[in-house]
C-alpha cells in the first residue's frame, strides 16, 4: 500500500488535509475499474454514491470565497493559435536515456523529468523518486535496488553521469530530507544569479495512519552549478497552499515562478514573479488583474493543469502544455496559448494522448523543455509509472521519462 500511495501522490491525487482519506476512498473504487478492468474510465463503479460519481468525473466546485478563475476571452490580438502538425518519438534521447540506465550502473529509473541548460554547453536533468544500481540483462531490475527521492543527471553531449547524496554503496537523496518522518520531491529549476536553483516540495507524514502525510510547503534550494553542492535551502511562501515550482520561466525584467493549488481532484495554476533571476528575491502574486506582495492574494488563473507543466514562449505566443486533469489517469497531452505569461489561456489543443496507459500503467506530468529546441521542433516529456509496485522489477523501463517531437505548421 506504501507504493499504491506513492503513485497516487505522483499523479496528484492524494493532498493533505481533512479530505486526503476521503479522495483516497473514491480514487480506489473508481481504480477497481482502472486496474481490474485494464481500460480508463471517468466515471466511479455502479458501488459508488452520486456524489462520488460526480467527484471523479468532473471538478469539484470552487471552495466558497475561493478567487474566481480568469476568464479566457480576448486573447487573438498577439495572432492566430499554432496548428498541430505532428508528434512522434523523439529517437535520439529516448535511446540515450535508455542506454544509459541500462548499462550506466547508476540512474536507472527516475520521474519529474526537469531540465536545466547550466554554462558549458551541459544539461541538468532532474528527477524525483529514482531508482539506482544496476539493470539486469533481462530488462528486469534487482529487487535489492535503492530508490532515493530526488537525484540529477549530467548530460555533456553523449556523456551521462548520476550525482545523488550518501555514498555509492548507500546512496542519499541530493537534496536531503529535512526532518525523519519528510521528504522532498523536486520542482522546476533554473540558473539564476550565479547558482542552480531548484524549488523542492516538503511532505510530511503527520500522523500513524497510511495516509497520514501530504504537502506542507516549498522551498528554494540553491546549488553550485559546478559542483552541485548545496549552497543554502530558502522557506517560500506557503500559507496558501500553493505548490511552487511546477515551471519556472525568464521574461524581460522579471522570472516567473508557476505552482498549483491541489485539491486532489481538482488543480489550479497560480503564478508568482520576482525581479531579475534570483529566486530568493521579494515574490509577488499575480491577482487576476495586477501583482500582490500578498500571497494569500494569489488567484486561480487556469483550471485542468497537472502538478508539473510548462509555460513558455512560442513565436509570438505564450504556451502552456500541461497533461490534462479533468478526470484522473487522463491520456492527453494538451496546449493552451495566450499573449501573455499570466494568461488568459485559449485554443485548447491536443498534442498527443500517451499510448503506455492501460492495466497498471499511468502516464503524468508532461511538460516541454524549450533549451532543446531544434529545427522548429519541441521535446515534450511525460512520466510513466505503475500501480503494481513488483512492475518496476520485472520491467525497469517502465518507471521512465518519455521523449516526445511536437512539430506546428
């Protein structure tokens, strides 16, 4: 039941709080479907209560006295939303990563799927809960395998290398945890002011129960971008329950730190901002119609976004892609655009639906990584994972990224 919750957090389903057992209740019946039956479905089983059935359906209303939702009208005047051309497999770093875990004898497994571009000409690769060691020559993974919470890897060119904490015989998370019973899953990063700074979420488990744990808020850890040594671990703003650190985007003056506010079945983007490239500057929050230094001010800008996403430019364009989140275990891969980084978003378009989901499969997260353009091409990755916690031994390619060519006319 240890994987079945961390898998169900993945997917953003599981928040803290009052209704973290109830959302729980209604996911595991409306999974019986999922898993059982081998097929996605949007509605609960015959078993459950109307509310229920309305709950996994569709979105729960809007807390009362929650800010309303941004309207998505009048955003044409910057030109015409991009039309889908293609997406297919990108070749060349779905085999590199593939061979890497299989022969590097060190990440061989990993979700989030950030990157970084650092000075040099090298990649960062972030990653959430990673499987390390080695890969059998079967495709299978040692059962004895260490998974450690967040980890990086190093891409210069063709060459790939893991950094972790602990030793190699007993490795650690890179960023470690802060407390016994709390851990960090990692948000987007980027280089700013001279250092890596990457914005980690804090769970904490608060109770004896198997879903006594949850979101309790984020911070900002700074690295070397040489060394990769931890420089110093920043409090964000919190109170609001926001989760900050699903993209992290430069533009003109200021860098734009985008979160969202998980209610389990329903998620919100908000948006934060500071001046220049230091993340560990004054934060103000995007209001609906200017900026607060209040963070409690903090609108919902855009519904259907997964806990990770990007936002980025396009052309003339702002776009945001984002796995939808309007029903759980949802295949598809959608666009919004706007003419600004704050929205409205509009020309909701689908790029791709991920064919791995079936079973014991799930796909989650999918975000674009726009320093690897090339060609007028983006690379869209998502995570896959499995409800069935032996799957990621018997098969360890399952828990990897996914490496995604979206091409416009």
């Amino acid at each position: 039941m240890r994987a079945f919750q961390r898998v169900l957090a993945k997917r953003g389903l599981v928040t803290s709080g009052k209704g973290t057992a109830n959302t729980a209740r209604k996911l595991l019946s409306a999974l019986v479907i999922v898993v059982c039956g081998g097929a996605l479905a949007g509605v609960a089983p015959a078993s459950a209560n109307e509310s229920d059935r309305r709950a996994i359906g569709k979105f729960k209303p809007a807390a009362a006295g929650a800010a309303p939702l941004q309207t998505t009208s009048g955003a044409a005047e910057c030109g015409p939303t991009p039309v889908l051309k293609s997406a297919t497999v990108e070749p060349g770093l779905t085999g590199a990563f593939a061979n890497y875990a299989n022969t590097g004898g060190a990440w061989t497994g990993g979700d989030s799927t950030y990157s970084v571009k650092l000075p040099g000409g090298r990649v960062l690769w972030l990653f959430s809960d990673t499987f390390l060691g080695e890969v059998n020559p079967d495709g299978t993974r040692p059962t004895g395998s260490p998974i450690v919470n967040n980890t990086f890897v190093e891409q210069w060119g063709s060459r790939f290398r893991t950094i972790h904490g602990g030793t190699p015989a007993d490795p650690a998370a890179v960023m470690p945890p802060p407390a016994e019973s709390a851990w960090y899953w990692l948000g987007a990063g980027h280089y700013g002011a001279g250092t890596l700074q990457i914005v980690f979420q804090r769970y904490d488990r608060f109770g004896p129960g198997q879903w006594d744990w949850g979101f309790t808020g984020s911070v900002l850890a700074r690295f070397s971008p040489w060394t990769y040594r931890l420089i110093d671990v920043t409090p964000l703003p919190s109170a609001a329950k926001v989760a900050w650190g699903s993209w992290i985007r430069e533009a003109g003056p200021h860098t734009y730190i985008y979160g969202v506010e998980d209610l389990g079945l329903a998620k919100y983007m908000h948006v934060a901002r500071v001046a220049g490239k230091d993340l560990k500057g004054p934060w103000e929050f995007y209001t609906g119609t200017g900026w607060s230094a209040d963070q409690h001010a903090s609108t919902r800008v855009q519904a259907n976004v997964a806990n990770e996403y990007s936002v980025t430019r396009y052309k003339n364009k702002w776009m945001l892609v984002t796995q939808d989140t309007s029903f759980p275990f949802s295949t598809e891969v959608v666009a919004y655009f706007s003419c600004t980084p704050t929205g409205p978003w509009t020309g909701r378009t689908t790029l791709f639906h991920t064919p791995e989901t079936g079973g014991n499969i799930f796909t989650y997260n999918a975000h674009e990584h726009p320093e690897l353009r090339r060609d007028g091409a983006l690379i869209v990755t998502y995570n896959v994972n499995s409800f069935a916690w032996e799957d990621h031994f018997s098969d360890a390619s399952i828990y990897r990224p996914r490496f995604m060519e979206v091409r416009f006319e």
